[in-house]
C-alpha cells in the first residue's frame, strides 16, 4: 500500500446504480443542482478579444459520476479546462456582475496555481498531449507524481523531492504502467509511444497523484479503436475506484456509452445537461451543433469496432517513424556527450 493511496470515501457512489438512480431525479437543465457535487462553479467568464470563450453561470459536477462536457468546436471546453485548473484566470467581473466562484471538495480554487490545484486533488490531462518527448515513459510518471503544470523542470530540479519515497513511487507508477499495458516500455522515450499510447501514459501520469477528480480533454482523439476500448474500460474502473471524472469528448458513441451525465456547451455557455440518452435529443443541443458543424456526428453507429487493422497498420508506420527519430535524437545526443557518464 503506498502512502497516498484513497481512502474509503463514505460520500462516494461507489455503487453506480445508486448513482444513477440519484442522476435520474436532477433536473435536467443547464446549471442543474446536484445531490452531491464536487465541483460547483459560479459566474465564471474569459473573453478573448470580443469573444465570451467562456461564460458560464453555474454548474455542478456530481460526485462520483462520470459527467462528459460536449459541444462544437470552439465551444469553450478546453478554456473552461484551463480555467478551472489554474492554467488561465478568469476575467474581472464588469459593472455589478458576481465575481467568480469555484470550489472543489468545499474549497475554493479562485486565484489557485496550477501545481496547487493538482494537489487538492483536481487533475487534468490536455488536449495535445503533454508527455515529454525526450525523457522516458517512468521519468514521466515520476515527475507526474509531484507536479500537474506540464511545464518541463530538469531532472535536477525534481530529483532530491524523491529521496526516501523513490521506491513507493516507482512501485505505484510500475502498477499504473502494468495497467495501461506500458510497462515493457517503461525505459523507452515517450516520444517513441505512438499517438494512442502518449494519451494513456499522459493518463496514467495525471493519476500518480491519486487525485479525487480527473479531467480530461478528448482523451480519446488520436487513439486507435483497439486502444479506445481499453481507455473506455480504464475511465470506467477509475470511476469505480473513486475518481470522478470529467472528460471533453467529440465522440457520441463514447459519450453515450460511459457518461452517467452530460453537459453541453455553445458559444461559451451551458446550454443543455441531462442523462446521455435524452440530452441529444435536446433542441437546443442540436442547433448548437448545426449552427457549427453540420458533418457533426450526432451518434449513428457506424464508427465503433470499424477498420482495427487498418488503423494499427497506420500507427505502426507512425512508431517506426518515431523510433528512427528518437534514435537519430539519442546518436546526436552520444556524439555531443561522448561516452562518459
Ligand atoms: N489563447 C487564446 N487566445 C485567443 N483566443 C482563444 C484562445 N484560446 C481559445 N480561444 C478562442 O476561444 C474559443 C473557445 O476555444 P476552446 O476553449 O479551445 O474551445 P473548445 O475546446 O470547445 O473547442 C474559440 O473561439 C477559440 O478560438
Ligand atoms: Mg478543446
């Protein structure tokens, strides 16, 4: 047992139909109350240049639950992301508007740094993924365990953090990397990992901190379908396990196939939450989505299971691809080194 392992949380709905038994008596309205949210955001809003990116009233993320944050491209979802994880800062109220609010587990996170925000126990991972190219996949997970901000620190700025705890932590990121079937690669460069698997090393990093909450953003764009089912698959049991997630996702067959909610986003603001089978349903969930994208996948069933191969073919090339590079990177490396060490 290592020493940051989650508790019993008595508040959980580790039961998931218990959760979504309490999900089916919320209203399903945008900003809806929840029975037991973990996060609550309040009067959040970030303009870029003219444009309202995010402007969101109220919302609520149950605890527990896996809720799916959809809506066209430049909805806002990735800056509502940044917003909420310290990684941008909202905008000052105008006239007499309120003042932004969000709390996580009762905290407020208003003017909290990214590396802090991570350590209350709010993770995130990004759309473009963060996982650094020239270190290895355990060097990754090991920086993963201390710091959330993405941002390279030299091996020399984070390596005396691990005295003493470096063999608990290296035993927590070997079982996470068992479970996301990266561990035979655990000295490899992450920048040799193919498209698919950065998205689950980046996964696997962000859950080092065994955070109560993970967000993430379309973790499954770039995966090849045989990695999606096993993301699907990991989502699901970290969710069983006590992490509650919030995950961006264009997909609606993913979207529908694990969500317990979902909220909607157009323009910046909420404009539908429901259960994942009503909410598409919604009219004004479809004129967000025609206004935009009128190709928009709304969730016919022609996506999943299809062309597996020719999908693995493809991300083979990319990793031979990626391993020439890395290796002509490692040469250039030796030859500037020479060979002592
Ligand atoms: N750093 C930025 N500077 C200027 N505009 C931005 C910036 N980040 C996002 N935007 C704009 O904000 C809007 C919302 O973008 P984003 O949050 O990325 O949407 P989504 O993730 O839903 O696709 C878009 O119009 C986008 O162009
Ligand atoms: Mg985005």
């Amino acid at each position: 047992m290592t020493d940051n392992q989650k508790l019993i949380d008595p508040d959980y709905d580790y039961d998931r139909a218990e959760l979504r038994k309490k999900l089916g008596a919320v209203d399903e309205l945008p900003g809806s109350a929840k029975p037991n949210p973990i996060l609550t955001v309040d009067s959040i809003t970030r303009r870029f240049g003219g444009i309202a990116a995010v402007d969101v009233d109220h919302l609520e993320v149950q605890k527990g639950s896996i809720t799916a944050l959809i809506g066209p491209n430049g909805a806002g979802k990735t800056t509502f992301f940044n917003l909420l994880t310290g990684f941008d800062i909202p905008d000052k109220p105008q006239g007499g508007a309120a003042k932004p609010r969000w709390e996580f587990q009762g905290r407020s996170l208003v003017s909290t740094s990214a590396y802090k925000v991570a350590r209350t126990g709010m993770v995130r991972t990004f759309q473009l993924t963060k996982a650094l190219s020239a270190m290895t996949v355990m060097d990754n997970m090991l920086l993963g365990s201390q710091q959330q901000t993405g941002e390279l620190l030299s091996r020399s700025a984070i390596w005396p953090i691990w005295r003493g705890k470096e063999k608990v932590i290296r035993a927590q990121a070997e079982e996470l990397l068992d479970r996301f079937k990266l561990l035979e690669k655990k000295d490899d460069y992450a920048g040799s990992l193919s498209g698919g698997q950065r998205k689950l090393l980046e996964m696997a990093r962000a859950l080092m901190s065994n955070p109560a909450m993970i967000m993430l953003d379309e973790p499954m764009a770039g995966v090849n379908p045989a990695l999606t089912q096993s993301l699907l698959g990991h989502i699901q049991n970290l969710r069983d396990t006590g992490t509650t997630v919030l995950f961006v996702e264009h997909d609606m067959h993913m979207v529908r196939f694990i969500s317990d909610w979902v909220v909607v986003m157009a323009e910046g603001k909420l404009v539908a939450e429901g259960r994942p089978g009503n909410v598409m349903q919604n009219q004004a969930v479809i004129d967000a989505y025609l206004g935009s994208h009128h190709d928009q996948d709304l969730g016919d069933d022609a996506v999943l299971n299809e062309d597996f191969d020719t999908a693995i073919a493809e991300e083979d090339v990319e990793l031979a691809k990626a391993e020439e590079a890395v290796e002509a990177y490692a040469e250039s490396v030796r030859e500037k080194e020479g060979d002592g060490d």
